[in-house]
C-alpha cells in the first residue's frame, strides 16, 4: 500500500469508526490512540520522528484536513473521506449519551473543558462528562497537575479521554502516559473544544464543504499565520514525491 510522506492513510469510513470505538468501549481491553492527518501534522511528522511514530501506530486515524486529500489524488493513493475532527468529537458526544459512558475533557482555555463537561451533563444525563484544565503550561508540565488527572483518571475509570493539549503535544503526552490509559479510547482534539462550546464559530456549511476552514479560522484568528506557513512546505514535499513516483 502506498504511503503519504511515509504514513499509511486510513481508507475506512466515519461509520466504521465509530463502530470499531463502541467496540473498543465495550472490550475495554486495549489502549486506543485517534490521531488526526492534517498537512502541519505531517510536515512534523517528517522532522519529529516520535511523533511519526505516535502517528503510524496509532490504532484510528482520521484525514482532518483537506490538503491530504488533494496529496492523496496527487499521488494516486487511497484514501478514506475526509473527517473533521470536530464533527467525530461531536460523534463520539452523541455515542456516549446512547451507551453511558463516561467521559473526560481536558485543556483549552481557562475552565472550557469544565464548562463544556457541565453543559454535556445537563444535555446528556445518560453519561457521565467530567472536564479538567488539566496543564496550565504543556511545555513545562508540573508533577502534581498530572497527578490529579491520573487520580480522576483512576477514579472514574472513563471511556473515552479527549485531550486538548494542541499538536504535537496532546498527542505526545497522550503517548507518554498510554499505560495509564489501557482501555481508554484517547484522542487528541486540538481546538475542537473551541467550536463545541460556541467560543469560536464554524464557518458556514459552504466553506467547510470545500475545505476552508484552516482559511476562515486564519482570518479569525492571525496569529496562526505561522502555522499555516506549513502548507508550503508540505505541498513542497507532495510536489517532490509526485516526481519521485
């Protein structure tokens, strides 16, 4: 099977998904890491060679930006759809009210996780949410703030662990503890707790259905401007595998 910069890219569909994570919920028996595909993520892939790992072994991946699925047709490689990682999160909310499971948020900013938790209990009761800030500083992680979600880790015993820490390092700590998280299904969020909770508006359908989000989202918010920088380079890496091929 062909490989996008060195990553196999996922060829089953949303569905599948969340049938193989209500099976893994129900077992119980395994440590299960989601991981997302976007171009930033594999231009750090390709000069972080443990977050490459992180990502090749993880159990699900979802292609959550559009830039891979136009590298993919470049490159003539399967591929699954593409799958916002905002909209699985919201799936995997939905999945959690119908067969109560228990549920832990982490990161963002200030109480949002917490906020966000308290607003899941009110509208799905049949679960169980509970939300952390967890890390204030996620380059400079305290002992004790790792120690206190391990205790509510061990305590409530959650399904599903959504983190949002931001790439790589939610998925990096999310790795680093993954003994800590046998029969959990952990996945790394990045700011999809921005857009669930309402603090960041989704662009209208029209844009999301061409793949302009990573666009709107830098017009919201400028700052980004140097993380979008890894679209040139990662196209620059398509373009010399298409003469490779």
């Amino acid at each position: 099977m062909k490989k996008l910069l060195g990553i196999s890219l996922p060829t089953y569909s949303k569905k599948d998904i969340l049938d193989k994570i209500k099976k893994y919920t129900l077992t119980r028996s395994r440590f299960i890491h989601i991981t997302s595909l976007n171009p930033e993520n594999m231009v750090i892939a390709q000069k972080d060679k443990l977050f490459k790992e992180i990502v090749v072994k993880s159990q699900i991946k979802i292609i959550d930006g559009v830039g891979i699925v136009l590298a993919a047709q470049t490159l003539n490689i399967e591929a699954a759809n593409r799958i916002p990682g905002v909209d699985l999160v919201s799936d995997l909310i939905t999945l959690s009210s119908v067969e109560r499971l228990r549920v832990v948020l982490i990161g963002g900013e200030d109480k949002l996780a917490e906020d966000l938790a308290n607003c899941y209990n009110r509208s799905y009761p049949q679960a169980k949410y509970i939300g952390l800030r967890g890390i204030e500083n996620i380059k400079n992680i305290k002992r004790a703030e790792e120690e206190h979600i391990f205790n509510i880790i061990t305590y409530t015993k959650p399904h599903l662990l959504l983190v949002a820490f931001g790439s790589p390092y939610q998925e990096k700590w999310i790795w680093k503890n993954k003994a800590k998280f046998k029969g959990i299904v952990c996945m790394g969020v990045g700011g999809s707790f921005d857009y669930l909770s309402g603090k960041i508006l989704r662009p209208s359908p029209i844009i999301q259905k061409h793949g302009l989000e990573w666009l709107y989202r830098l017009i919201i918010q400028p700052w980004r401007l140097k993380r979008q920088l890894k679209l040139l380079i990662f196209a620059w890496y398509i373009f010399k595998e298409k003469l490779n091929y």
